[in-house]
C-alpha cells in the first residue's frame, strides 16, 4: 500500500466495516490516511478489515460504538483521540435503508428511518465538527442519496430522513465555516441491498444515462477527492450515473 503525504491525517467512518463503509475505508486507507473504523453489530468485518489494511502497510483500529446515541458517538470520539490524539477527516456513512409506503407507513417506522440516518449523521457532525472548529480544522462527508433529491415512489420517510442529511450538510457548512469543510455525497444506482428485486435493479440502472451500475469504489473516490480539495464546501456531489437527469 503506497502512502501518500496525508498519512498523518485521522479518518474516521462509520459504519466502516462493510459495504460502501469497507470501500471508502480501503479507500482512505490507500489515501495515506489513519483510520478508524467504526461499527456498530459487524465486529469481525471490521477487525478482518482493520487486519488486511494493516498487513498492507496502513494504520487502523476498530471501535465498535453505537452512533445513533449521544453515549455510542462520545465512546468512538474519546477512542479516537485516545489512539491517534486528533481526527481530520469525520465519513458519516452510517445508515439504513428500507421501503417505506405511505399507506402502511407507521410513526414507529417513520421514527425508525429518522433516527437510522439523520439522528447518527447529526450527532456524529456536531461532536466531530465542534471538535474540528476549535482545534485548527478538518472535513466532513456525509453519505446522502439521489433520493434526497428527487424522492422515489414508495419510500417517504427515507427519502425525507436523505433530504435532512442534505439540509444538515449545507446548514453545517455555514455553521461550522471557515475552519472546517462539510459535504455529501449522494448515491445513486450503486451496491443494491441484498435481496433487491432484479427487474427494479435493472429498471434502475436502464435509468442512467450511463447505462450501467456503479461501483462502491465510484463512491469511495469521490469520499477522498472531496477530503483532499480544500476549496470545496457545502456541495452534494451525486454519484449516480446522471440518473438525476435522465
């Protein structure tokens, strides 16, 4: 793993351990940069991860931490000092997703997707951000969704808990100005759940006016190019194939 010169810098992503999480933690990682990954019920993913980007030559640790709570995101900030003594760089990747129809949509469920992805990316931006504003600097980068910005059929409260996510990247780019950089990226077609409905996936994808699928590494470049260039705030970067203007 060839370091670049940002290998004393602090990287910190949750929900780290897998899936677009693992590609934009190797990502950094190949960036130079000293990670923590964070997990919340992935344990041995996240140490596998951690033990194959450190046979590599890299730094990281894993903490696991719940940071849907106020305790879970102050357990992983004070783990991170702890190891490293700062942090640069916060990934707010931690998240749900689920469909979610109007007609069937109950306040639980509606609470649930909230509190999945807006209440994590909140709580972790403010602790991070804070911390970042008053000593010296850094960056944020939040994982949003094309949802967020042109909502899908069928999944109201995820696409508003997405559009929040949007609302807080913008709002915090303001609010924590000038010292400390906030931007998100929005996903479209890429890394489809598990069990996903072949003819939607497709449907989908038919939608991009690239016509394919995209990578988590697609993602996980775009992670480490808003990371590095220091001019870029208060954006949201779609990653999606031009699915939003198809």
């Amino acid at each position: 793993m060839s370091l670049s010169p940002v290998n004393h810098s602090v990287a910190v992503v949750t929900g780290g351990a897998r899936r677009l999480g693992a590609a934009i933690s190797r990502a950094l990682a190949t960036a130079g940069y000293r990670l923590v990954v964070n997990y919340h019920h992935s344990e041995q993913a996240a140490l596998d991860l951690v033990a194959d980007l450190r046979r590599g030559g890299g730094h990281a640790c894993a903490v696991g931490a719940d940071v849907g709570t106020t305790r879970g995101v102050a357990e992983l900030f004070e783990q991170t000092l702890q190891t490293y003594g700062r942090v640069d760089l916060l990934v707010a990747n931690a998240g749900s997703f689920g469909r979610t129809p109007l007609e069937s949509l109950s306040e639980a469920n509606w609470q649930a997707m909230i509190d999945g992805n807006l209440r994590p990316t909140f709580l972790c931006t403010q602790r991070f951000g804070l911390h970042m504003r008053d000593h010296g600097g850094g960056c944020i980068v939040a994982m949003a969704d094309v949802a967020g910005l042109r909502p899908w059929s069928g999944y109201l409260s995820y696409n508003i808990s997405k559009a929040g996510v949007i609302s807080l990247v913008q709002t915090l780019a303001k609010e924590l100005a000038p010292n400390v950089r906030v931007n998100a990226i929005a996903p479209g077609p890429v890394l489809f759940p598990e069990g996903y409905d072949p003819a939607l996936r497709q449907r989908e994808i038919d939608r991009t006016l690239l016509r394919r699928e995209g990578r988590p590494e697609n993602v996980a470049q775009a992670v480490v190019a808003l990371a590095s260039n220091d001019y870029i705030t208060g954006v949201v970067l779609p990653v999606d194939g031009g699915r939003l203007l198809a």
